[in-house]
C-alpha cells in the first residue's frame, strides 16, 4: 500500500479523494479547479465540516472543498444552464 503525503497538511495520507480548489475570486470560473489529492483523515473531516465554506490554505491562499461537485463548472460545449 502507497502512503500519500496529505496535499493540504503533508501529514501522511492513505488514499486520494476528489477535491475542489478556488484561487482568488470565487464567481470566475476559471479559478476553480478539480484535483484528486492525497488527503489525510484529519482535512477530510475538515473539509466535510466546512462544507460551502471550503477550507482556506494560508501557504497557497487557495480555498478547498471535498468532493467535485461544489460548483458548477462551465463546460464547453454544453449549454449554459441557468439556476434553479
Ligand atoms: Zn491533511
């Protein structure tokens, strides 16, 4: 078995999980972007707690969230589709 270091604390991680990140201005699409990271149990339930509200790397500014579902990316090709 691998061991990750954990992408947000460098503590040892055991797998990797899907997460989301946002650099800067959270209304531009293009700051958003999905990553599969080593994670250690600590920032999973971290970032499970933090929900909508992400959690905040002080080192890179970025703000993470579990999973790659927490903002609708624009996808090209397909239209866009309004809220609701
Ligand atoms: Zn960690």
């Amino acid at each position: 078995m691998t061991l990750y270091r954990c992408a947000l604390c460098g503590r040892p991680a055991g797998a990797k999980w899907a997460l989301t990140a946002c650099l800067g201005d959270s209304t531009n699409p293009g700051a958003w972007r999905r990553e599969v990271l080593p994670t250690c149990p600590r920032c999973l339930r971290a970032l499970e707690k933090a929900g909508a509200e992400g959690v905040k790397l002080k080192r890179t500014g970025e703000r993470w969230y579990g999973g790659h579902a927490v903002r609708r990316f624009a996808a090209k090709g397909m239209p866009d589709s309004s809220d609701g």
